[in-house]
C-alpha cells in the first residue's frame, strides 16, 4: 500500500571526502535520507526539516521535490544550510564533523499521516529536540512512530546525558532501529543484543539492531530474528541505516500494520513476518551501499 509518512529531522550538505582527499558534496541527514527513501519507493512523504536560502539549501530543496518530497512550510528559514564533513575509512565507513543549526519550524504539518520517523540528531539537539518531541506527542494517537538513535558523538556529548534521551524516545516508539556502533558508544558494553532486547520493555512492539557486515537482529514479543547479511560490493555505507529504517516503513505499509488502528497486530507480529520486513530492509539498504554517497533506490529498481 502507498502510506503517509511525516519525518522529522536534520538536512544538511554532506561533504564526503574520499582516501585520496577528493571532495564532493551531497544533500545529506539521516533524517532526509529516510524521507527520500520512502518518497522513492512511491509513498507520500512529508519532511520537517530546517535548510537555508543558500546554494546547498535550494540544493537540498531540489533533492528531495526530484525524490517525490514534499517539505513542510516552516522548512527554509534565513539561516545557512548546516554541514557535515564525512571523511571516508578504508572499509567503507565515514567519520563525520557537523556544522550543524537545528531550530525547526513546525507549521503547516500534515492534518494526518500513517507514521512519523525521526533520528539522530534532531531528537536530542537543542532547541530543536523540543519540537520533535512535540510533533512526537501530536501524532502518537493515531500514527505510528519510528525512531533511530543514529548516534553522533561529536554532537551528543556525553553518552550517560544522551542515553537518557534517547530512552525517552524509545519509551513513545513503536519500531526503534539502531546499530551495533550506536548502542556500543550509548552503553559501553559488550552486551549489545541485551541492550537492544530490553529497550521492548519500554514500549515499542520491536527493535532491531543492524551489525554491519554480520547483518541484523530483531527483537519481537513473538521471538528473536537473525538477518544474514546482503552481499554486495560497498562503495560506502553513507545512507545505509536510513535506508534501512526506511524499508522497515515501507514492508510495514505493505503488510498494513501502521497506524494506532493496527497498533495490536504490529505488536502480535509473528517472527515470519518480521524476518520478511527486516530482510527486505537489508536487501534496500544493500542497494544504498552499493553507490556512492546516500542514494537510496527507487521502486522501479527492487525487480
């Protein structure tokens, strides 16, 4: 089924540099990244954002309107598009430095939408976090919402401070996704599946952790699932969370289990069901980390 979905969060310029110190740049935020992901694959896709009147914020503006996007009134304000500068490693991995504004103006949301998504910064990021978490509350009756911690150290400080945020989120999600580098720099343990096995007894009807390499894992009330991983040649993994977080949507649109009407049969889902939605997230985001920078696919291009 084509869905509605609200998403939350972060756009910004990245500026990718590659181990032979090329730049280039490439409308960028994990946030952005999910919302063009489901405007791709045929949904109707709405995004708070915050971008500049600069070239790199008419940029973004371009990017996401070509991706079927539509971005919310209060979207472009006079201050410059914010940055981030990902360094890339040599298996694929970025690190990244941000130069980053997140004061968003929630005006002219949508009256009603299937699902809301937010993630990393814009969910802890003073000023702005207040207004997620408002938009959170708005829509919590009646749509279902999506959380990716996506952690950024740079930015979030001091991990005790910001696992308390980010369980505050949890604690109102539905679906919550995160990594294994996430939730290892939250908690600072070994025990990473215990961590992400004991956020369901916060509230959200499962969670998943992707590992990478190794795949991912979910956590259900019917049962614990294994994801082997998608075996592809990796240009980088700019995108690949988003992407999954986007496909996690998007398998759940199709199986109709979003929405507070639906809210009791997504907790009911069986482990079958939930190894498809995860499976089909990983075969997306596969996709993503084929090509350079964060291009999610299209839905012509699933087949």
């Amino acid at each position: 089924m084509n869905a509605r979905f609200l998403t939350v969060g972060e756009s910004l310029t990245d500026i990718v540099v590659n181990a032979d110190g090329v730049h280039s740049e490439y409308p960028g935020g994990s946030p952005m990244n999910v919302a063009v992901a489901l405007g791709r694959l045929g949904h109707e896709s709405h995004l708070l954002t915050r971008i500049g009147p600069d070239d790199r914020g008419r940029e973004i503006k371009d990017h996401v309107e070509a991706s079927h996007v539509q971005l919310t009134p209060g979207s472009v304000d006079e201050t410059p598009t914010s940055t981030a500068r990902a360094t890339l490693k040599a298996d694929g991995g970025a690190d990244y430095v941000f130069d980053l504004v997140w004061d968003p103006d929630s005006r002219g949301l949508p009256e009603q939408v299937d699902a809301v998504h937010t993630s990393s910064i814009a969910a802890v990021l003073d000023p702005g976090a207040a207004t997620v978490a408002d938009v959170l509350a708005r829509y919590a009756p009646s749509a279902t919402i999506s959380y990716d911690p996506n952690a950024r150290p740079d930015l979030m400080g001091d991990p005790t401070r910001t696992r308390a945020l980010v369980e505050a989120i949890i604690a109102r999600a539905d679906v919550v996704k995160s990594s294994d580098e996430d939730v290892a720099w939250l908690y600072g343990t070994d025990d990473l599946e215990d961590v992400v096995a004991s956020w369901r007894e916060l509230g959200p009807a499962f969670t998943v952790m992707t590992r990478g390499g190794k795949g991912a894992v979910g956590f259900a009330a019917s049962g614990r699932v294994d994801i082997d991983p998608v075996r592809v040649d990796v240009a980088d993994t700019v995108g690949a969370g988003d992407t999954f977080s986007a496909g996690i949507l998007h398998a759940l649109g199709e199986r109709d289990l979003l929405g507070s009407t639906h809210a009791e049969q997504l907790r009911a889902i069986d482990t079958d069901d939930l190894s498809a939605v995860l499976g089909f997230a990983a075969g997306l985001a596969a996709i993503t980390v084929s090509r350079p920078g964060a291009n999610p696919p299209w839905s012509h291009e699933l087949t």
